[in-house]
C-alpha cells in the first residue's frame, strides 16, 4: 500500500474502518471485480482516490450558487454522515443506493465527480446532489443522485432549476441529464415540471435539457 495512504490510516482509525471495509466487500463480490488481477487493479485506484479525497478535504465553505430559498454548497467529508442519513431515510432507501463512507471518501477524491449539500438560508442542511462527468463537463453532466428530506415544500423543484442554472451559468455544460427508475413517478413528474426533456414516453426513466432548452 501507498505508504502516504498508510500513514493516514494509521492516524484515523475511523479512515482505516472505512477503508478496509470497502476493500472486503469488494473482496467479497461487491464490485465487479472477479479475478485478484481484477481486484489488485481496483485496489490501486481506489487507494488513489481515496488518499486524495482526505487530502483535498477541507472545513471550508465553498457555496456554488445561491437560490431565493436554498444554497448549493460543496460538501466535505464531515457531510458524510449527513449524506448517508438522507440516503437511508425509510422515503429515499427504494430510489437512491446508500454509498458506505469509505467509497464517499472515494468518490471525494474523483475528479469526475462532485458532491454537494443542499441549504436552507440559516444552514440546516436538506438534501443532497451528486454531479457526475465533472471531468468533461463543458460537454456533459450527469445529475447523478437528488435527494431531500424535507419534501413536499417545493425544495426539491427549487433544487433542480438551481442544479441548471449552476450546470449551464456556472460550469459552462451543454447537456444535463438524469436517470431515474420506472417506478419513481415522483421524481420524473418533478423532473417534466423543471423543464427536463423524456428521452422515451412514460414511464421515463432518462432525462435531459440541453442548454438551448435551459435559454428559451
Ligand atoms: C424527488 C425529490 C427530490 C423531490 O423533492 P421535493 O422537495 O419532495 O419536491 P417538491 O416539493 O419540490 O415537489 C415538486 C413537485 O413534485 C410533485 N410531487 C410531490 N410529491 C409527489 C408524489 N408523491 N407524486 C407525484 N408528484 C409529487 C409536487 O406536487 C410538485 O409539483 P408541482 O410544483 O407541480 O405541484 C424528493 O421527493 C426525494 O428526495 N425523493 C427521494 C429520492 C429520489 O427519488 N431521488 C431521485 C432519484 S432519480
């Protein structure tokens, strides 16, 4: 092991928990990874971005864009628990998958993607967004995961005209777009009301807006 990657471990015994046992439940079938070939590879990559998720982490509070209610910030590792707790809630669990902490860490420290926290204005935290293909993204981005706990107050359509206005004003992308599953009538009904484009007739499963659709 990266012996950088090490010392951290042994400095953080919450890390090493974490880690280790994203790397058992890989060894364990989790992932795709069949052979030891396979699983060394992963192994490598994952160490990666693991070590620069905890490098990169930081207390402070990057706001990407603010909306009349609610605020889009980056989220940091002390978020984890946060994010985890939303995915988990007995509504979200049947339409979003639970990240385990050490793969969030990863997911951290992967260029291509970006976690964020939604606000309220005095900072009680209601949701999250993941943004994925940060890496191209002047081409595309995917909204990845949206997720919210206080529903049913219109935070969640505020949510995604602001995810727009940060994807296509802020970052620059030319083309947004989501998946969701064929039973979430919830989600694809406030994904037509925002604007999204059906790739397919209902039930949709695939999502997009071009950013000529987003400047009509
Ligand atoms: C989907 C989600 C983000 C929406 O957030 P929200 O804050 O509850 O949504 P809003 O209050 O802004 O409601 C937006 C619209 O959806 C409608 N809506 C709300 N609940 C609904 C339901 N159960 N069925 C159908 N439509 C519904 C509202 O009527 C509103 O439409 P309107 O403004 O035209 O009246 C939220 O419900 C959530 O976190 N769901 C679980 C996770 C999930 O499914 N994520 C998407 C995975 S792809």
């Amino acid at each position: 092991m990266n012996s950088e990657l090490e010392i951290v471990l042994s400095n953080n015994t919450r890390y090493k928990e974490a880690y280790y046992e994203f790397i058992e439940m890989h060894k364990n079938g989790h992932g795709k990874n069949d052979t030891p070939e396979q699983l060394a590879e992963f192994e490598k990559w994952y160490a990666k971005d693991f070590l620069s998720g905890i490098k990169n982490d930081s207390d402070e509070r990057v706001e990407l864009i603010k909306g009349e209610r609610i605020v889009i910030r980056k989220a940091n590792i002390a978020d984890a628990d946060f994010m985890s707790d939303v995915e988990r809630d007995s509504d979200n669990s049947p339409w979003v998958a639970n990240w385990p902490l050490g793969w969030r860490i990863a997911k951290f420290g992967d260029k291509d993607f970006l976690q964020t926290i939604l606000e309220k204005e005095d900072g009680t935290p209601i949701g999250f967004i993941i943004f994925r293909n940060m890496a191209d993204v002047q081409t595309k981005l995917e909204l990845k995961r949206i997720a919210i706990i206080e529903k049913g107050k219109g935070y969640g359509k505020e949510a995604l005209l602001l995810a727009q206005k940060l994807a296509f004003d802020v970052f620059g992308t030319k083309y947004l777009y989501l998946g969701t599953r064929e039973a979430n009538v919830r989600a694809q009904n406030i994904y037509k009301t925002t604007g999204f484009i059906p790739d397919m007739p209902d039930p949709c499963t695939k999502f997009h807006i071009t950013e000529k659709d987003y400047r009509k």
